[in-house]
C-alpha cells in the first residue's frame, strides 16, 4: 500500500478516486508516566515514554486506514493527514489520541 501525504502521485496515474479512510487510536499513559513526563519538561530533555505511545497509536491509526483502504480494493491512499491530541488532563489520565486520514485511490504505473 502506498501511502503519501500529497495529493497526487508523481509518475503514476490514478484511476479511481475511492473516497475517505480513516483510522484513530486512543492510548492510555498511566500517572507514572505523567509524572515523570512533567519532571521531565521542567528540567528539560525529551520524553521517551510520551514519543514511545505516540509513534505506537500513530501505526495503529495508519493500520486501519490502510485496513479500510484494502477492504475497498485500493492500493494507495493520497493526501493522509495525521492529527495528534491530549484528552484528559484533570483525572490522573491523560489519553493520547491520534487519527489518520486519506483518500484511498487505485493507480497504475
């Protein structure tokens, strides 16, 4: 499955214009996390537990883009769009959430 952020594809001709896939992931990082997270930002540096859960929900997001994609008979999806987001901030958890979205399209070399 081809898979790219623009809207048309360089080389190759697209046959059909299928329609909108999407794919969304909702992760929970746990108060451990958090904490060290936020001790993390105050004394600056990266945190790695936050970059870890956020590249796990993004290919959790783009698998079932991909997914949808398949299931209709395309081979590549144009124009994919991520979006990340924090839910929650007041309870102890917070909630990664990230969506993918494309236009699944069938294209020939």
């Amino acid at each position: 499955m081809l898979i790219l952020t623009t809207p048309t594809m360089q080389g190759k001709k697209i046959t059909q214009y299928i329609g909108l896939v999407t794919g969304e992931a909702i992760l929970g990082a746990n108060i451990f996390k958090d904490f060290f997270a936020g001790i993390r930002d105050i004394v600056g540096g990266r945190s790695a537990s936050y970059e870890k859960e956020l590249r796990r929900a993004k290919e959790i997001a783009i698998q079932e883009m991909v997914a949808q994609a398949q299931a209709q008979g395309c081979n590549a999806i144009v124009g994919v769009d991520l979006d990340y987001e924090t839910i929650g901030s007041g309870s102890g958890t917070n909630m990664l959430m990230v969506s993918a979205s494309g236009t699944a399209v069938v294209y020939e070399d």
